[in-house]
C-alpha cells in the first residue's frame, strides 16, 4: 500500500477516537463500555498503521541513501550532495512524534553540528533552503482538501530576493569570530637623482571582520498537513521555513541597520561611495568611473522598482532619439535588476563578489507542538533562526546613488 494511503488511514483512525473522545466530554461522561471497546479497536488499528508507515518510510530512505553517490566524510561535493537529500518535513516530523532523526536527515545534522562547533536546539537543515522562493499559506482546510491540487497552489508575493543570485561569497562551516587580513598601503616608489635615497615606505594592513548574528522567525502549520504532505507540500513547507530568513538575511546585506543585532548592509557602510541619481547618459557613465577610479569595476545595478521605471524612460540625450538610460534590463552594459528589498528612490551599482557572507550556523528548525496559540488551534509552532554577517572587503566598491538633496 502506497504511503499516503497508509497516512491518510491513519489520520481517520484518529479522528474517530477523537471524535468519540469529544462526544463524551460535550455530555459531560466518561467512554461508555461500547464507546470504550471502539476507542481501542482504533487505537490498535492506529498502532498498527504507524507501523506500517514507519517500515515504509524506513525502506524508501534506505533505498535512496543507496542510490545516492557516498558521502564518507560529508567533505566538500559530498556534503553538499548530503544536504540536497534532506527532507524538513521528515525532521519535523520527528520533532513531533519525540524519536531521534535518521537517514540523511541524522548525518546532516551531525555534519552541521560538528562543523559549526555547537548543538542545534532543535535540528539543522541545509542554508541552501533559502534559495527556494518562499510560499505560505493561512489555513490547513485549503492546503489539504479531500481534492488536493498542489500543482495549482497560488504563493504568497514576496520581495524579489536577489543579493544572494548576484554572486555573494559564502563563508560556512565558521565556529569562532573571522578576521580576514587586508592590504592597507603599499611600499613607497619613485625616481630619484644620481647619489638621493629611494623612496622610503612600510606596508600596512588592515582587516575585515566578521561576528555572529542572529536571525530567526516562527509560523504555525497544522499537524494534519505535516504528517498528511506529499512532496508539493514538502516544498511548500521549505519554501515557508525559508521565507522567514532568506527576505531578513537579503535586506541585511542590501541594506542592514548595523545595530540592534543586525549586521551592516552595503548602503550606510563606512567607505562605500555616494552619488546623485543619475538624469543622463554622462551621469550614468561618471557612476562606473567613481569605481574604475579606485581599480574596480561594476557587476550589477541594484534597484526599487520605481528607480527602474524612471530610469527606463528617461533619454539618454533628450528629445533625440538616443534610446534610454535603461535598456533591454542593461545598463551601460551591466544587468539591471530591481526588488522591493531596495530602499525607495535608492540605485546601488557594484559588484557583489565583494561582499562577505559568514554562516556559523545552519537553519536551526525546532517544532513546539505546546506553544499557545498554535496549540489550542491543533496547530504546531515552528521556529527556524540562523547566525550570520555580512561584511565588504572593498567599501570603494559600491555606489550608492540618492536624489540629489
């Protein structure tokens, strides 16, 4: 018998005991003999289908860590292969039921235990669940119908998440605070006269640092439809789960307060360069200069999409017929992309390969099947949280360009 056959037996054999569980209360009684002899039947009935569905369940994982390529170590390729066979709902549903997480889902977590350096509360997932687009959903009764069409489930609109896609370098694995060294000055050189000294100079460095920081988010999911799912749904819980940190996580690389726990985004870090919104052609081309000034060059223009309208239909020369500021999604020949993660009115152009993104911790998921109010709706209370930074090897690196006054 196929396993959501068995799930959804299950779940009936729970809801008739509940069911007569919640007759005798409304009456203000205890079972009856006959109410009690049925309440049994079905609990052993229950016992009996959890079983079937555990063996199942166990065979199906067995068969595809089979399958798939060995990850002896968990180094390199192998733990990210390890990582792509993970399943959330299956550690939630661990987390529900009290029992200790097997399969991939145990040498992952191990894995990610070992490297970051400290014990998860709950059990880690992969980070690379933020790279799913995120969806969501309010009530069980629509996402688990009696005519379940999950390849028609509408998403949530959320922000646009593009910091990441634009070529961020990821530092994982990270247990203590990073310091990264930096070239500050150079030696000092020149042309001197027959029987002068040479310039004389000492190098200097600096650095960059990087200090954990926290990110996390909860949401409350029914238990029918974590332990009723089909593979849409184990996307969708993903995507959910992902949502909480990945819209954080990307607004703090744009745009991060730099207090509050918070990291520092791009736009107000010390050393990026700022700029007036650019109204024509030799304006756009002075921006790419501001980084060429400084040895550097532009990968991409970032953003609000009402900055992008403008720009698009704004002349380069007015009134001349010279195309436009934006063109066909490029700029002076650089992609241009645009989220609401942007600040209003805001244009960011660099290149994204300068920014750091140091990861200590994995997502860290832990299912409260106690917490109010999710508990007396039925429902489950799901907290994920990450521990990350975000730093800049080059400031100079970045324009960021405003409205000028």
């Amino acid at each position: 018998m196929k396993l959501s056959a068995l799930r959804e037996q299950r779940s009936a054999k729970v809801a008739a005991m509940k069911t007569l569980v919640d007759a005798a209360a409304n009456e203000g009684r205890d079972l009856t003999a006959d109410e009690t002899q049925q309440f049994d039947a079905l609990k052993a009935e229950e016992r009996t289908l959890s079983a079937q569905v555990e063996r199942v369940e166990y065979l199906a994982d067995t068969e595809r860590r089979s399958a798939a390529a060995p990850v002896a170590g968990a180094e390199g390729g192998d733990f990210e292969r390890l990582a792509g066979q993970v399943s959330v709902m299956k550690v939630m549903r661990a987390q529900m039921e009290g029992r200790s997480l097997d399969g991939a889902e145990r040498e992952y977590a191990q894995e990610a235990e070992r490297r970051s350096g400290r014990k998860a509360q709950g059990a880690f997932v992969p980070l690379a669940a933020l790279e799913t687009r995120a969806n969501t959903t309010t009530t069980a009764g629509e996402i688990v119908p009696t005519d379940h069409r999950a390849d028609q489930y509408i998403p949530a609109l959320r922000n646009r998440l593009l910091a990441r896609q634009l070529g961020v370098r990821v530092l994982s694995g990270l247990s203590g605070n990073v310091s990264i060294p930096k070239h500050g000055s150079g030696l000092a050189t020149g042309w001197v006269t027959e029987g002068n000294p040479v310039p004389e100079g000492e190098m200097a460095f600096d650095e960059v640092t990087l200090t954990p920081k926290h990110v996390g988010g909860k949401t409350e999911m029914s238990r029918q439809l974590i332990q009723q799912s089909s593979p849409d749904i184990e996307q969708l819980v993903r995507g959910d789960l992902s949502a909480l940190i990945a819209q954080q996580l990307d607004r703090a690389i744009l745009r991060g307060a730099g207090s509050a726990g918070e990291p520092q985004g791009i736009i107000g870090a010390t050393g990026v360069q700022t700029a007036d919104m650019p109204a024509t052609w030799a304006e756009v081309l002075a921006l790419a200069e501001l980084l060429e000034l400084e040895n550097l060059e532009g990968a991409h223009w970032l953003a609000a999409p009402g900055v992008k309208t403008t720009l698009a239909s704004t002349e380069k020369v007015a009134g001349s017929g010279s195309g436009f500021l934006l063109q066909n999604g490029m700029m002076d020949d650089r992609p241009f992309r645009s989220t609401n993660q942007m600040p209003a009115e805001t244009l960011l152009f660099g290149d994204f390969s300068h920014v750091l993104l140091g990861i200590w911790s994995e997502i860290d998921i832990l299912v409260n099947p106690y917490a109010e109010p999710a508990y007396s709706r039925g429902g489950v209370q799901v907290r994920a949280m990450a521990t990350c930074d975000v730093a800049l090897r080059y400031p100079q690196g970045f324009v960021v360009a405003t409205p000028a006054g």
